[in-house]
C-alpha cells in the first residue's frame, strides 16, 4: 500500500489509517482500491477478529478528492469507489470507525456500515451531494429515513446540513461522542481490541443476524443510487458544481 492508507496489524485488530493529511484525507480511486483489497483480505484472514479505519486526531475525511474523481469519473457500478462500497458491505469482521474533524460524502455515509463508531463532539459530518448536483450514495437515502425519519433526513440530504459529532451520537449515527479526537481515537481502539477476546464465529453470526433485515433491499438500493451518481457526474449543474469547487479549492 501506499502511505495515502497505512496499514498496522496488531494481534487480531487491523487498523487502516487515511493519511493525506495535506489533501484532508481526501479519497482519490487509489485509495478506494487500496480500502477495499484490506477489507477483502481482512474478511478472508481468520486471525484477523476486527477492523478498525480511521484517520487523524484532526481529521476523518474530506470525501472525494474532486480533482482525481473528475479526471476519471465512476462509470459502472465495477469502479473503485462502487468496489471500497461492496467490500465494507460484505465485510463478516466487525468494522470500528475513529472519527475526528470532517467527515464528509461518504466519509459520512460509510459510517452507516460500520458496527461502532466514536466520534469527536467537535467533528463536522456533512453529506453535501445535491449542493454538489449529484445525489446520496452508499444507501443513505434508504438508511437515514428509517433512522432519523423523513424530515431529519431530508435536512440532511436535501439541504445538505452539516451536524457535529454530538448530534451523531444522539440520533444513532455514532455510537459514542467523546471530548476529543485524541480520546475518539483511543476509544475505538480500545472497543475494537475487546473482539480479539470474544468468539469470533458468535461475533460474525451475531453481525449477520443484525445486518440481515432487508439487506437485499439496501443491496439494491446502492445499485440504484450509484447508476444515478453516475449519471448525475454527467449533468450539467454537477459539471458546473464541481467545476466551481475546484475554482474556489
């Protein structure tokens, strides 16, 4: 890999770090692909009993690296970042998230996949699909309706609202907000480290009973939303959208 995700193996947790931390750990297609062989070889590992993602102290996610995604834009549901979607949904591993500063696009909506999240009271969350004229992702728009209800969500979704790591924790997006991203951090890591003394058959059955309320539907869902996105990246108002973020960048 390279050092745009770094890779630490400690016993049986896998911890897998963004580190673009002069781009905000904004995500190019290589590090989707990166992401998403880890997950796969996480899956695949028996020794490996949980995974844990994070980035800094200072910083989750910027989302998309709107530079690289506009030089080659997902075409099918088979690109890169449609592929990190797939692997995190099929991953049997309980999956821990560290999240601190922004979380933004699907630095957001990958928590929505993730078994325990702790964030930072401070973090930024914010899933600003329409400001940029495209549409939610990774089945956001199936999950945050049946989570927060239609008019919470629409705010979120239709509006584009930013919230804090607090309001994560109080409406179920996050599992726990904590001071800092310093203690963010270290509490997930220490939640992640307990799976590595559990049965790891009962940990991933129990993960699959509690995934299982219709998964096929939010399989279809993601398909759904991602031939949309796609489309949308050709439109007119997302060319002028994103052409006008890099401008401002």
């Amino acid at each position: 890999m390279t050092d745009a995700i770094l890779q630490y193996r400690e016993r049986g947790l896998l911890t897998l770090q963004l580190n673009r931390p002069d781009k905000k750990n904004a995500l190019t297609r290589a590090m989707y692909t990166q992401l998403a062989e880890a997950f796969e070889q996480a899956d695949a590992d028996d020794a490996i009993r949980a995974v844990l993602i994070q980035g800094s102290s200072a910083c989750f996610t910027a989302g998309n690296d709107i530079s690289d995604f506009l030089q080659q834009p997902p075409s099918s549901l088979d690109s890169p970042p449609f592929h990190f979607m797939q692997s995190l949904l099929n991953c049997r591993k309980p999956v821990v998230a560290a999240v601190a500063g922004a979380a933004v696009g699907i630095g957001t909506t990958l928590l929505l996949h993730c078994d325990l999240v702790y964030v930072s009271r401070d973090a930024r969350l914010r899933m600003p699909f329409v400001n940029l004229g495209l549409c939610p992702e990774f089945g956001s728009s199936l999950i945050l309706p049946r989570l927060l209800g239609h008019a919470k969500a629409a705010e979120l979704l239709l509006l584009g609202e930013g919230f804090s790591g607090e309001q994560a924790a109080a409406w179920g997006i996050a599992t726990e907000a904590l001071a800092s991203g310093e203690a963010a951090l270290a509490k997930a890591r220490e939640m992640a480290t307990r799976f590595e003394d559990l049965a790891p058959g009962a940990v991933q059955v129990t993960k699959q009973l509690m995934r299982s309320v219709d998964r096929e539907q939010l399989r279809r869902v993601i398909e759904e939303e991602g031939a949309l996105f796609t489309q949308r990246l050709r439109s007119p108002e997302a060319v002028a959208a994103l052409s006008a973020f890099i401008t401002r960048r």
